[in-house]
C-alpha cells in the first residue's frame, strides 16, 4: 500500500516539474513583443475565418442519438458471444474427454481441473443452450432491426433525402409568401 | 448441481412458467413492435395505429384479469372465466403457484397481480381517452403509444420486482419514455421546458438511486430483496445497530439513496419540484398517466423495498421503526405542502399536481404505520394490522385511479373546446349542452371524492389509512401525530377543490364566453370513470374490492 | 500490484460519485447536468464491477452494470433529443432560463 502511494507521489511530482518547469524557463527567457499575428488562434497556419463555435446541422445530432442508441446494444451481444461460442464448440460430440473438461472449466469460470468427466457439460446439453441462446438473440436482433427499420423507413437516416424535402418545402412555401421564405443551409447543400 | 440439472430446471420448469405469468406483458411488447411495423407498411390509413394500441392493452388487461381470477378462485373459473383459463393457458404449477419466476428476477404474489390489474385497466382508459381527445394524430399515434405502452411496461416489471437490477430497471423504464411524452406537443413552448426539468431531475435522481443500490448489493453480496434482510442481519451480527458502525452506515445511506429515487417518483417533498412544472407543461391525459400509474408503481415498489429490509433480527426492527418514522415524518411535509401550495394556482393541472402530491402524502402515510407496526416490540399489534395498512393502500389506489383520471379526463375534454386550462376559464360551463352538465357533474363527484366526502369512493379509502395510521398509533406515539396533521389536511383541501366548483357551478360565465359545446362521447366516457368513484363508495362493490385487498394484503405478509 | 483492494475502487467511485452530483448541481449547462449523470452512473458501475470481482456479488454485478450502460445511454438519447427540442424552442440550453412555468 505504502509502496504504491509513494509511486503515485512520485509520478504526480515529476509530471508537475516537467510540465511547470520549461513554462516558467520559457517565460524567464523569452523577450516579450506581443502582435496580433502571435494573439491569433493557430489554425494551420491560416487565417481563422470566424468563432469556432459555431452550429453543427441539426441531422448530425439526430444521427449521432440514433447511432447511440444502436452502438450501445450491442454490449448484450458479448456475454451471449461468449457463451454461445463455448457450447457450439461444446456441442461437438467428436471432442476428447480432456477437451472437453477443459472446456467446461472455461465456459463455467473455474479453475482449470475443477469438472471431472461426470460433471462436465455433455454435448446434448450443449447443443441445447446453443439452441435457445439463438433464438434469444433472433428475437433480440429482429426487435432491434423492426426499430432501425422504423428509423429508416421514416427517413430520420436519410441525409439526402432529407435535404430534398427541405428544398420542397422552401420552394413551397417560397412560392406562397415571398418575404417571408424560409433559410435553407447552403453551405451543407454544396 | 450439475450444468444438466440447472438446465433442466431453467429451461423445463422456470421458462414455461415465467412465459405464462409475463404472458401479458409479452403481448404489450408484442403491441409496440407490431404498432411501428403497422406504420412501416402504412396500414395506418386503413385502421388508425390507436385501435392497435387499445386491441393490445385490452388483451393484456384480459390475460391479467385472467390471472387474478385464477389465484383468487384456486383455477375453478365458470363460464367465461373458465373460456379466459383457456386461452391463456393458465395451468396450477404456473399461474396458480406463488414464487419468484425468470429465476428470482421478479416475483409472482397476489400484490403483483393486483396492481397489474389497476395498470393494464389505466392503460386501456387511457389509451381510449387519447383515441377521444386526438392527442397523438394519425402521423405520430405509433410513436405516443409505443412510449405508452412500453412505459407501463416498464410498471408492470416494478411491481414484481424481487431483485435490486429489477428495481432499477424498471424505474428508468416507466421514466424514460414518461420524459419524452411530456415533451410529446410539438411545437409547443411549454412542453419543452417541462420535459427539460423532468430529464435533468429525474436523470440525476435515477443516478443517485443507482448508487445506493450498488453500496446495498455490494456490501450485502446480493441482489436479491427477499435475502437482502436476513444477509443484513448476519452483518450486524450480535451488535446493536449503531452511528459507529460505519458498514451499517454506509448500507442505511445507500437505502436512503434508493428511497430518494422511490420519493422523486412519487413525488414527495422535497423531491416534488418537476411534478408541478411537468404537468403544466405536458398535455392533461399523459398528466393523467403519470399521476396514477407511475405512482402506483413506484409505491409498490416502496412497499416491496421496505418489505425486503423485514425480519425478526433486532437491528433490522430498530431499522424499520426508523424508516417507518422518516417516512411518516415526509408524509405530513408532503401533505401539508402540496394542501397550502394548491391555494394559490390559478392552472386547474398545476392545482391538480399539487393536489397528487398531496395525495402521495396520504399514500406513505399507511407505508409508514405499516412499518412502525411490524417492527414494533409490543405485542398488541402484528401482522393481522399491517395487512390492515397495506389494504387501505391498495383500496386508495384502486379509488385514486378512477378519481384522477376523471378529473384530468375533464381537464382534456373541455381544453378541447375551450382550448384553455386556467380556472378562469371554468366560469359558467354548467350552461353548456347537455353532455357538459354531466361533465361538471362528474367533476363534482371526482373532486368530492378527492377531498374524502363521505358516501364517496374516496372517502373509505381515506378512512381505511387513517384507521391503519390509528392503529399504528398503539405501537409507537408518533403516528398519531402523523393522524392528526392527515385529518387537519383533509379539511384544508376541501377549500380549493370548492373554488373549482364554485367557479363552474356558480359564477356567471364570462361576458363573450360561448355556451361550451362537448361531444356526447365525451360525456359517456367520462361517466364510465366517474361511476366507478359512485360504486366503489356506496354499491356492494365497496365490500367486494374490500374483501380482496384484505386476501391480497394477507397473502403479502404469509 | 496485487495490493490494489477493494477499498481503492470504492474510493475512486465514490470520488465518480461526488464529482457527478457537484457537476449536476453547479452546472447551468443542460448538456453538463448530464455529463455529470453519466458520472455518477458510471460511478456506481465501478462499484459493482469492483463488489463482483471482490466481494460475494458474483456475476450479478458485471450483468447489472452491462444493463446500466444500456440504460444509461438510452436516457442520454432521450436527454440530449428533450435538450435539443428545448434549444429549438428557446435557443439557449441554459437550465436557469427554463423559467416559463413557476408558480
């Protein structure tokens, strides 16, 4: 314990010293002339055109919720990986005896040895926890996939098409009352 | 036990009967999947996506009636009731047999099935009222009733709850998609800002919640409520339950945590700050949803939260007495607050949100005595009592259900006509057609029956928790206090429930005022809710739903 | 390093925990409450993972902590959709202006 509080001590310091000590070498050395060019915010070399706060088009949020949502499910999938993977290698009735425990202690989390040819996992067993793993993950996928179809069909995923409908509608409403016509984004049309 | 024989159990015995008790619920998400599907293929325009909805949650509500008819007559249905057997296959080692099912994640009890029964029987008056008042339209029904549905979902699930990832879960199943149906009026400022504080509140709050759950499970090495008592005992092994003892500090902190989740859902002060501003914001039918179903469960699960911190262990008594007392401590500030803070508005939803606070009051306050009394060491109180409270708990729901939902029935109704929700605009609607007459006749009796008037349905339901807070008062002196500031508040109430009457009943109407015009379907539904309030308080249907929250809160306690 | 306990994931949790709950309660940002959710939720997946591995919780734990991930960027999305329909409305995500509805 005390061995490892002196380590972060350690390294906290030295990070410190490191980052504190050339700031305040450079700051004894250098001369100090300060123009615009030098207070300017470094962009490739360019002249910054404008706040870099700016707004982002409303689709990238939509896209970017809808992308969590379905990036995240897929965390389900990796337990179900795991176990699904050791009982279709399981399944095989042509394993050794010695595979096969070692399999069983892997699948069941214990230490190597632990399962005897009695108590390890037989292959019908197996085969049927493949069987219903599958189907858990069908329905779990089809639900999944009725949701992103939904999502598509109702053209939240659709950047184009969203675009030309925007148009459509401008046009329209253009047409309706000139003065009061609608702004369409033009730098995300080009 | 080998890998062959927790299989064989698992998939042989657990999944046919977990499969058969969630058999309703399967059906809803079944309805949400097949609701976005309709959409998909545009068969909306053919039969509107509300008639899928209300098909769905009437199934579910028959499957649940089904179950609770079974474990009420022990499986010898007649007539209809063997035909609904039938259907939904209900067999003696399933339905009929008592006991956790999905292997431990939620329970199978006559609660359970009782407060299923009040969800699915809301989902389907509140799905027909949406269909009444056109709230959701035809382009986005599919979207509002997929939240709706998977939000009752998600109550169902917390009602059986017997495991701490349950409790959690189904929380932020019935809140997330509560946020966004606030938020459901588009275009609409108000509803905006309304869902915004809803999500900040209750996202943070479920946060905290989820905190004290995992100190609880951590340190008690389980997840599971009903061992959560006894390993709790273990703990505090031969020791008194004291400050000093930092493991019993830190796990009452982390039950403090949980029940600040329970107290935001229910609204309690001083967790109530959304509740106000949420309900002014959102439309008057997902007001209606979220002040009885989503109270309704979350008091459920308060009941099966601190039901799980039960036993005959000293410390764990020494616990209950101060939960109990804590509770009942929140139980006047809450009553008191939202009785004097529903005076001054001027919004007849803002006045009714402050009135559900209220309400949530009278509601932990038999918790509370329920409490108190199965910890207390004297020995003239016991369980035969606490079934008393939890009775009277569940007769106010069944009540409160009816009640509120008329009111804010009403609320939706005449904004549809008048397009407006201040009191203001009440004045004189008694002159209006015939259907608005029995409109502000239902008000009358649903806001009566809120203040507890006696042949009203709310008025045995208040009586039955006071009785069990008197009760409560043998064991330990401080919920007769409790008693007494619920009895003083009952008076308080009455007052701004009669301004609203007043203003409808009496007051002329407004000078350019039209006379109010509602549909006659209109009137015909909110009588269908209102009768309920009429029957539960004077017919033979008073005794019947007696007679059943007695069996249901006996077999609670067994 | 196998002197690394229990204690040292509590305290880095708990350290998770309080930061989230001072960034939801000083931040005005709606967009900050809610980093500070994410916090102290996963502050509170720490522990379990931690109670899983050290303590009797067993498998429990890491299957309740893969389900708060999922939850918890579901209601991020429902969130940050509710955020955004307020910033079409008001054009500000600033939960001190959220003031309209008071009484």
């Amino acid at each position: 314990m005390t061995d490892l509080l002196v380590h972060f001590i350690l390294f906290i310091i030295a990070g410190a010293v490191l980052v504190a000590a050339p700031m305040l070498i450079g700051r004894l050395v250098r001369p100090n002339l300060p123009t615009p060019e030098k207070d300017a915010v470094y962009e490739c070399g360019e002249p910054t055109i404008g706040s870099s706060y700016v707004q982002f088009d409303i689709r990238f949020y939509v896209v970017a919720l809808l992308f969590i949502i379905f990036d995240v499910e897929v965390v389900f999938f990796f337990p179900w990986a795991t176990v699904f993977g050791g009982v279709t290698q399981l399944a095989d009735t042509r394993l050794t005896e010695a595979a096969r425990t070692n399999l069983s202690d892997k699948l069941l989390n214990l230490e190597p040895g632990t399962t005897t040819a009695e108590t390890a996992i037989a292959a019908s067993d197996a085969l049927r926890i493949a069987w219903t793993g599958f189907a858990d993950i069908l329905v779990f996928f089809g639900v999944l996939l009725v949701g992103f179809a939904y999502v598509w069909r109702r053209g939240d995923l659709d950047w184009v098409r969203a675009m030309v409908n925007q148009a459509k509608i401008a046009r329209a409403q253009g047409r309706k009352n000139s003065q009061n016509e609608p702004r369409v984004d033009s730098q995300l049309a080009s | 036990m080998s890998v062959h024989s927790i299989l064989n159990h698992v998939l042989g015995e657990d999944l046919p009967r977990s499969l058969e008790v969630f058999a309703p619920e399967l059906v809803l998400c079944a309805t949400v999947v097949l609701l976005l599907l309709w959409r998909m293929l545009d068969l909306h325009q053919r039969i509107p996506t509300c008639w899928v909805a209300l098909f769905g949650s009437l199934v579910a509500f028959f499957g649940v009636f089904a179950q609770f008819m079974y474990l009420k007559t022990g499986g010898a249905g007649v007539g209809g009731l063997e035909f609904l057997f039938d259907q939904w296959r209900l067999t003696p080692s399933g339905v009929g047999e008592i006991g956790p099912y999905f292997t431990g994640l939620l329970v199978h009890d006559q609660f359970a099935v009782f407060f299923r029964l009040v969800l699915t029987l809301f989902l389907v008056l509140v799905t027909a009222l949406t269909i009444l008042t056109g709230i959701p339209d035809a382009e986005d029904g599919q979207d509002f009733y997929t939240l709706l549905i998977g939000s009752t979902v998600g109550m169902l699930m917390a009602v059986g709850a017997n495991h701490l990832l349950m409790l959690f879960l189904s929380i932020e199943m019935m809140s997330v998609p509560s946020y966004v149906m606030v938020a459901f009026q588009k275009g609409r400022k108000q509803a905006g800002e309304a869902s915004l504080k809803y999500v900040v509140y209750g996202a943070g709050i479920a946060g905290v919640m989820l905190y004290g759950i995992s100190l609880i499970a951590g340190l008690l090495g389980t997840a599971n409520m009903p061992e959560l008592g006894e390993r709790f005992a273990i703990l505090m092994q031969g020791e008194f339950f004291s400050m000093s003892n930092t493991t019993a500090l830190t796990l009452v902190l982390g039950m403090m945590m949980v029940l600040v989740g329970l107290a935001f859902k229910l609204s309690l002060v001083p967790f109530h700050f959304w509740c106000p501003d949420a309900f002014e914001g959102a439309s008057a039918e997902v007001c209606g949803f979220l002040s009885v179903a989503s109270k309704a469960a979350a008091l459920a699960l308060l009941v099966r939260f601190v039901l799980a911190f039960q036993g005959t262990h000293e410390s764990l008594a020494q616990l209950g007495i101060l939960f109990g007392i804590a509770l009942g401590t929140i139980s006047i500030i809450t009553m008191t607050f939202g009785n004097l803070a529903a005076y001054s508005q001027t919004n007849l939803k803002r006045l009714l949100a402050y009135s559900t606070i209220a309400h949530a009051g009278y509601m932990v306050m038999a918790v509370s005595a329920m409490l108190v009394i199965l910890n207390s060491p004297s020995s003239s109180v016991g369980v035969g009592q606490a079934a008393t409270c939890i009775e009277g708990l569940m007769y106010y729901v069944a009540v409160y259900l009816f009640m509120n939902l008329s009111a804010f029935a009403i609320v939706a109704l005449l904004r549809n006509e008048t397009f407006r929700e201040d009191i203001s605009s009440y004045r004189g609607i008694i002159s209006g057609s015939a259907a608005t007459k029995v409109l502000c006749v239902c008000l009358a009796i649903s806001f009566f029956s809120l203040v507890g008037m006696p042949p009203f349905g709310g008025f045995f339901a208040k009586m039955m928790i006071f009785y069990s807070a008197l009760q409560a008062g043998h064991a330990h002196w401080f919920l007769w206090i409790v008693l007494g500031f619920g009895a003083l508040n009952t008076v308080f109430s009455l007052f701004y429930y009669l301004n609203v009457l007043k203003a409808a009943f009496i007051s002329e109407p407004e000078a350019d005022a039209a006379p109010v015009e509602v549909p006659g379907m209109a009137g015909a539904y909110v009588l269908l809710v209102t009768i309920p309030i009429l029957a539960l308080g004077m017919s033979s249907l008073q005794g019947d739903l007696t007679a059943t929250a007695k069996y249901v809160a006996a077999s609670l306690f067994q | 390093m196998e002197n690394v306990g229990l204690e040292m994931f509590l305290a880095v949790s708990a350290v998770l925990f309080v930061c989230g709950v001072v960034c939801m309660a000083t931040k005005r940002n709606a967009i900050g409450v809610l980093m500070g959710v994410e916090l102290v939720l996963n502050g509170a997946n720490l522990n379990l993972v931690a109670f899983s591995r050290y303590g009797s919780l067993g498998l429990d734990g890491q299957v309740m902590s893969l389900f708060v991930i999922v939850l918890a960027a579901a209601e991020a999305a429902a969130a940050l959709a509710i955020v955004l329909a307020f910033y079409n409305n008001h054009m500000t995500v600033d939960v001190d202006q959220a003031t309209d509805l008071q009484g």
